[in-house]
C-alpha cells in the first residue's frame, strides 16, 4: 500500500504517516513518499499552444511508484498488487495518474482508495493557472514572458520564490495541477470516453465524509456556529470563485436547497451545520460520486460515507472532522 499525502498541493508530507500499525494488523508492506509542492511541483507557465510539463509533483509519484516497482519485492512487498491510497489533494493527484498516459496502465499500481479528493473535484485542477505564475514573476522581479520567464525564475533563490506573494481565490490552491497537455491533457474534458476507458482498469474504493468541508470554517465558527450573514457571504464567495455564470441564482438555489424550512428557526450550529453541508456536497461528494459512477454497474468498485465521530485527538467526541476516515484507515497511526 502506497500512501500519497494530502493536506494541499502546497504543504504536507508522507513522513505524517506511520505506516507500523496499518503494516502489522492488515500484513501488508506501507510506503510513504514525497512529491515537489508548491511552485516547485504545480507551476505553469505554458502559454498556448506551448506545450510542457507543469505537474512535476505528479511525475514525482510516478517515480516513487517506479522505484516502488522495482524494489519492493526485496521487502516481501508484489510489485503486481500496489494499492495507491491518499486523502484530499492525495486522492486527487492518484486519479489524475489513474488517467495520465505519464503512468503506465496497470504496471504501477492496480487498486486505488480515494479518500474525500477526485480530480473532478473543484479545487483540483487550476483552470487560469498563469494568475499564480504572473504574480511569483512579479514579486522576484521576472518578466513574464514565455522565453524568459523559467530562466530569470531558475536564476532566483529558493528563499525568494517561497517567500513571493501569491494570492489565489478562497477555495482554491495558489499552485496545483493543471493542464500542461502533457501529464494532464484536454482529454479530461472533450474526451470523456478515453477517460473513462483508463479510469476503469483500476479496482476502486472511494468515499467521503459527512463533512469534508469542515476545515474551511474557522474554530469559533466549528464550535459555535455561523450566522445567516456569514453563512450567505461564504456561499457567495465559493459560487464567485468556482463558477462563471448565473451566480446569483446558483447563490439563491444552493441557500434554498440546504434550509430546513421544516424547522422556523435557524440557529448559529444549524447554520453551520448546512454550510458545511452545501461545501462538502459541491467540493467533495458530488466530483467523487462522479468519478465512480463513471465505472459500469458490474465493476468492482465500493463507495463508502463515514459519519463516525472520535475521541482520539483531543478527548471530545467530535462528528465533524473530515481527516478522520484516514486515521482509521491508517490504524489511527499517525504521529504527532
């Protein structure tokens, strides 16, 4: 089992995971690895119709897997059963490879567990890309042209393109994979056939929670609450930075939607639990169960909701954290 992290596409780490517990009860070998994040691994700066590669973060898991294919049988591992499995950004960056002609099908891995993150998801896949590029070119002092913008940026300190100001829209990642018509291409979109070819020859376990989005609201607004106002201006800011048209009814249909008009009031926790509802629903539920209903009735595919809650972190029973299905995937082994 081959874990790749989440978190985002700009932090994170599979050093998190101890992979000892989920290794000795399921009698399987764990392997954690390390992709580019960031500016390092996501940036794009191809400009139409320039094609190369910007998903270096994804190329990364490709090579892992590689050497994964190569040496694991040496650690009584078979290199002919690898199950790839992350969470969020992880999951996400899984199906991207379960459909990119960079992994080879079927040779690196053949089952996948996509916990909470789909490459339909929202947030997973940039659609304007060069935002975040024009802004780091800006803030090292780089013109950003095509010919000149990789060697004046290759020339700039690491610190200095760490440190550069990139503002992205809330919701979405500053960096994170985009279409660079080579690890990602267009197929995704015009070619859905050809897509959906790649995505069923591997066996698939998907699932969420019943609130993945819960790590967008703040903690007062986790343990106390939103209120009306505060719940419509999150609303509206996810519909202005997700979509392109008819904002204001997507605003008035979603807000209507996840009332419960059976009840008169609406206080702060009823609120927020609907928040979360409608985000999870929109970021999370609807791009997964869209990935698995593209797999044929027959296909060995499972779809899971976790709506369990845990003491485990802090000694409160808590039913809104999303990360918990993976620390009962991972055997609760994740260290501090």
């Amino acid at each position: 089992m081959v874990y790749v992290h989440g978190e985002s596409f700009s932090y994170g780490s599979g050093n998190a995971l101890d992979g000892s517990v989920l290794a000795s009860f399921g009698a399987v070998v764990v392997v954690t690895l390390n992709y580019r994040l960031g500016v390092l691994g996501f940036l794009n700066s191809n400009l139409e119709p320039v094609r190369a590669v910007a998903n270096y973060g994804l190329l990364d898991i490709v090579a892992a897997l590689e050497f994964v294919r190569l040496t694991v049988a040496a650690f009584g591992g078979d290199p002919t059963n690898v199950t790839v499995f992350g969470h969020g950004a992880g999951a996400a960056c899984i199906n991207f490879l379960m459909t990119s002609a960079s992994a080879p099908l079927g040779l690196l891995f053949h089952r996948v567990i996509l916990m909470s993150g789909s490459s339909l998801s929202p947030w997973a896949l940039l659609s304007n890309p060069l935002n975040a590029t024009v802004q780091l070119a800006a803030g090292v002092n780089c013109t950003a042209t095509q010919s000149a913008l990789l060697p004046c940026l290759r020339g700039r300190p690491l610190s200095a393109l760490l440190a550069a100001p990139v503002v992205a829209p809330r919701f979405l990642p500053p960096f994170g994979p985009s279409l660079d018509g080579i690890v990602i291409n267009d197929e995704l979109f015009t070619r859905r056939a050809s897509y959906a070819h790649r995505l069923v020859s591997y066996r698939v376990l998907a699932g969420v929670t019943a609130a993945d989005a819960d790590q967008q609201l703040s903690e007062s607004q986790l343990s106390d609450g939103v209120t009306a106002a505060q719940r419509d201006s999150t609303l509206r800011t996810y519909v202005q930075n997700t979509y392109s048209y008819h904002l204001n009814e997507l605003v008035s249909v979603v807000r209507h939607d996840y009332t419960d008009w059976s009840r008169g009031q609406q206080p702060p926790r009823r609120l927020r639990d609907q928040l979360v509802h409608a985000l999870s629903d929109a970021q999370y539920v609807a791009p997964v169960t869209r990935t698995v209903d593209m797999y044929p009735d027959d296909q060995n595919t499972y779809f899971y909701v976790f709506n369990g809650g845990s003491d485990y972190s802090d000694g409160k029973k808590v039913s809104w954290l999303s990360a918990q299905t993976f620390l009962y995937a991972c055997a609760l082994s994740v260290s501090s």
